[in-house]
C-alpha cells in the first residue's frame, strides 16, 4: 500500500511531468509535426486500406478471416459468420468507400443468417458483430441489419442465466446452450454499449437490464480495496485468479464503466468508474520510473508512467508488465479529462513502441525486456493517439501517429494484405490478418488525421471494437 499522501504526491508529480514533457518534446515535435501532411496521409491510409480489404476479398470473401501468407481462410467456428465484412462495414462507410460499403451491406442482409448449430464466444461476437451491425444500422438507416442485430441480440441472451447473473463465455446460437463458467471482467462487464443501444433501437429493455446487471454483478465482486481480477466463476461469483491490472481480460471492463456513462447518462455508472478508477491510480500505477533499453540502433529512455500488476486483495505489486493491449487506456484518461496522467502515459506507451520500431504484446517497463513479442495488427496506440489529438490538438500526437503509420506498413504489409508478427524483435510475419485490422486500426489511422469534421468525438461514443454508436434516443 502507498501512503496516505501519496494521491497529492502523484498528483503533483503528474503535473510536473506533463510540463516536462511538453517542454522536453517540443522541439522534436516542432521539427517533426510540421511535415505532417494530413490530406496526404490520409489518402496513403485508405490506399493501405484497399489493400487489405481487396487481399480478404480475392480470397477470403465469405469467409470469416484472411490468411495473407498461405492466402488461405479462416472460418472461426467452421461456418462463416462474415466477421470480416460485417467488422468492416462501417470503416468501408467512414473512409469514403460508398459503392464498396454498399455492395457489402447488401451481401451481408443477403447472406448473414444467425441460425447455426454453433457455440460463439460471446464476447467477441457482441463487440464484432453486433457492434457492427449496430453502428452501420445508424449510419444507413438500413433497417435489415438492425433486425439481424435482433436477432443476433436474442439467440446470446442465455449467456446471463447464470446464478449471479454474470454471462458464460459461450453460447450455442441455435439451442441456447452455454458453456465457459470460468471468465474474465473484460467479458463479463464489456456488454451495455452494445446491449444497451440494441435496447434503445428496439424498445427491448431485456437488452439493457441482463448487461448491465452482468456490469453490476462485475464491479460488486471488487476486492476490500477496490480492485478486480483476472478470471472469475460465473456461477460461484468467486475469483480463480486474482491478478489486477488494465491489461488483456480486464482492460474493456473499464472502458465501459465509463463509457456507459457518456453514451447512456447512466450515472450509476460514473460512480462506479470514479470508485474504480481511484483504486487503479493508487494501486496499479508505477509513476516516476526512469529506465533504459536497448534496441538495435542504441538505448532508448522508457517513460515515467506505467499500471502494472498487483495483488487484487492485499494491493502488492506483483509485476511490472504492461504492453499492446494497455496501450487504450491513455485514450480513456483522456476522455475523463485526465490529460496530465494521459499525456504521460501515452508517451511512456509510445517509447514502448519505439525500442523495437513496433509494440510487443507484453513487455517488462522495469527491465525493458519483451515478455511476448507478437503482434497481432492492435490498434490501441493508435486509438489512444486519435483521442488525445481531439482533445487537445496538440500536433505531437499528429507527428506520432505519422511514425507509427510508417512503422506499421514497413512491417506487417504483405503481397496481398497485412500479417500480423510473431516476434517485434526480428520482425517475422504470422500467417493471420484479424478482422480488427479493418474495423479498428485502420480507422483510428484515418481518423486521426482526417479533417476534424469526419467524425465529432463529442457525439459519438466507440464500443471497444471501434464501432462508433451515437445517441439517437432521449433517456
């Protein structure tokens, strides 16, 4: 545990380093963000885009994923359920490409049925694929997607009968059948946006009571100080592993505490995040860590803001590690206001990137080591960028965003899309293009150097898949 002091102490060292770290970067920036070209870039992003796209599309149409090395598919349940397409619908909207978008949209209300003899994983189909049809719902007014949305929303509703209300992990789309006791608050808390909006649009309040009682039940289950972990029975509401921190199978949770708030007004959910975030600060963040890696052009300063790992119950830290899937949480500070705390992390993020020219899975701040050196195409970085340079124009994050563009194309394109690495440190490409690629990364890309108008940050809030949902309803 810290000291009592030790919230006015790290608030005053959060101030300090954001002086510093503005005054520090300023030249670099200033001799770099000039030659950001914007109107540039954002036609090589959506060239770089097409690429992708048209690489699934030569040989994966219909299928759930692309394969871009063996230009093979993968279907993630062995019969389609158009991840890609329906992932990336609302991007092919956003970056322009209308006849594309369309002729998408047409084959999906075509060809997309939901009755499958198929155990999903919840999760990622909710934040994939109802997000998805949900957000390309408001943006066409195409009332076909709103209906398989529907129907999609119905079939997953048996993940919630469980004795405490959290959901199961799986859930059979045509029998109803759950299974996965075992899950995670990443996947038991990241629900009511998605939820919640198919609640709104439909008049089906059942959508919005079953998540946000699994977000409830979730957030009721945090630790004597205030911490969650990592894995959780559903059926018990007892803690299997009990690992806190922001990262993989707890990172989401967070986002939707606060989230859900913004696009709901729902204010139970403010103080839910005010509690939680409180504790975050004072048991998962490492501030003032001043250390040296070493890449292949020399040694490079790590930043002086992570969250690592403790204990949920006693608050010990027991690891310094963090990596690509951490790197969303700058962007939330952000949107709570939080720019002195989002400011230095996000640089503490971006010398992460820096050391090998490209964000590990899971790396060591302590020891500047990568722990897991894959990278699957994550767009967390690239999120976190866009939303601190809307909320505060500073034009450093332009001149970020355009490094680790450059970065991204040099590694991970291929002859006919994009691979994800097996390893940041010698660069070696794994034979997988996720559907995030198209809905996510490519997005906040675009988005960020995009003319402001694009998209009002104000107006819009993104579920954790990058599918934008505004509020069209009065309460």
């Amino acid at each position: 545990m810290k000291p009592k002091n030790s919230k006015n102490l790290m608030k005053i060292r959060l101030i300090f380093l954001a002086i510093i770290s503005l005054g520090v970067g300023q030249i670099a920036v200033a001799q770099s963000a000039h030659s950001v070209d914007r109107k540039k870039l954002t036609e090589q992003i959506k060239t770089e885009f097409l690429h992708a796209w048209n690489g699934y599309k030569q040989y994966c149409w219909g299928h759930d994923d692309l394969k871009p090395l063996t230009k093979t598919c993968r279907d993630w349940y062995g019969t389609t359920v158009l991840m890609t397409p329906v992932d990336s619908l609302d991007s092919l909207y956003l970056l322009g490409f209308r006849g594309e978008a369309d002729k998408t949209r047409e084959y999906i209300t075509k060809n997309l049925s939901f009755d499958k003899d198929i155990s999903v994983q919840n999760f990622e189909i909710v934040i994939r694929v109802l997000g998805g049809l949900l957000s390309s719902y408001q943006m066409t007014g195409d009332k076909k997607l709103l209906a398989l949305a529907d129907d999609l929303g119905t079939r997953l509703l048996p993940v919630f009968d469980s004795p405490t209300g959290l959901p199961y992990k799986n859930v059979n789309l045509k029998t109803g059948k759950t299974s996965g006791a075992v899950s995670n608050p990443a996947e038991t808390g990241t629900l009511l946006i998605e939820f919640g909006t198919l609640a709104k649009l439909t008049g089906k309040q059942v959508y919005y009571d079953k998540a946000k009682r699994a977000l409830v039940e979730t957030y009721n289950r945090r630790s004597p100080i205030g911490l969650v972990g990592t894995n959780i029975n559903v059926e018990t509401g007892k803690w299997t592993n009990t690992d806190s921190h922001v990262s993989a199978e707890i990172d989401s949770y967070y986002e939707y505490l606060l989230k859900c708030d913004i696009l709901f007004g729902d204010k139970e959910c403010r103080d839910m995040w005010e509690d939680s975030i409180a504790k975050v600060h004072s048991y998962l963040a490492d501030e003032g860590t001043d250390l040296t890696a070493t890449n292949r052009t020399g040694s490079v300063k790590v930043g002086d803001l992570w969250y690592g790992r403790a204990d949920m119950n006693t608050g010990k830290r027991i690891a310094t590690t963090t990596g690509a899937l951490d790197a969303f949480f700058p962007g939330l500070l952000a949107l709570d206001g939080d720019l002195n705390r989002a400011r230095a992390l996000q640089d503490s993020m971006f010398k992460m990137w820096q050391v090998h020219g490209i964000e590990p899975e899971v790396y060591d701040y302590k020891t500047g080591k990568v722990v897991s050196g894959g990278y699957p195409l994550r767009p967390e970085i690239v999120e976190s960028t866009y939303i601190l340079y809307q909320t505060t124009k500073d034009p450093r994050y332009l001149a970020m965003g355009k490094q680790m563009f450059e970065d991204f194309v040099r590694h991970c394109r291929t002859d006919v899309a994009y691979a994800g690495l097996k390893n940041v440190v010698t660069k070696e490409k794994t034979d997988y293009m996720h559907s995030f690629l198209l809905a996510e990364t490519f997005k906040y890309f675009y988005l960020l150097f995009a003319p402001d108008k694009t998209l009002d940050i104000k107006k819009v809030v993104f579920n954790t898949e990058a599918h934008p949902i505004k509020k069209t309803w009065k309460n």
